[in-house]
C-alpha cells in the first residue's frame, strides 16, 4: 500500500520499530533493509531511517523515534488523580440541553 503513495510523488520516510523483521529490540535501531520495499525502493522516493532519528527541517531539529522511549517513559509515570467529590446539585448544562446543540 506504500507503492502507489510512493509513485505518486510522495517521498516516504519508513523508520524501524518495535517487533519489525530484522531489527533488535532495543535502541538504536538501524534501518531496515530495503530489500523490504523493493516497489517503493524503485520508485527513488524511499528514505530508510534508523531508529531513533535526528533530521534538520529549516531551522528546527526534530528526534523522531517509533514510539519505545515514550511507551517506556509512560509505563512509569504517575497521573495525577483529583480527588472525588459529589455534587449535591447540577454544576452544569444537562444532558438535554447538550443533546440539543448537536
């Protein structure tokens, strides 16, 4: 399904990640091989990054990564939680009314 966007004008930049054929699990991951893609390789228009990946776009510098280190940050993070309260009385529109404005 990459192919036609590929021949189509649009360059495609494919980055290795968790659980993909050929790359170790854990950080840096080189890219994948192009053998993968051989549709989209033909095309001139497919970038194989590794994992994670630091490009220049203008000004700013971008990190881009396939999502391992914000997974593993969020499995140890600690969402604050409000404490519940009851309402004696509506603090708000009800749902009628809310029904009625779609």
């Amino acid at each position: 399904w990459l192919a036609p966007l590929a021949f189509a004008g649009v360059g495609l930049l494919v980055q290795a990640g968790d659980g993909d054929v050929g790359s170790p699990s854990v950080l840096p991951q080189p890219p994948l091989l192009g053998a993968l893609f051989p549709r989209c390789r033909s095309s001139g228009r497919l970038t194989l990054l590794p994992n994670p990946c630091g490009r220049q776009l203008g000004t700013p510098r971008l990190l881009g990564t396939a999502g391992q280190p914000v997974a593993a940050a969020s499995s140890f993070a600690r969402l604050p939680t409000a404490p519940r309260t009851e309402a004696a009385a509506p603090t708000g529109p009800s749902l009628d009314a809310l029904r009625s404005c779609w």
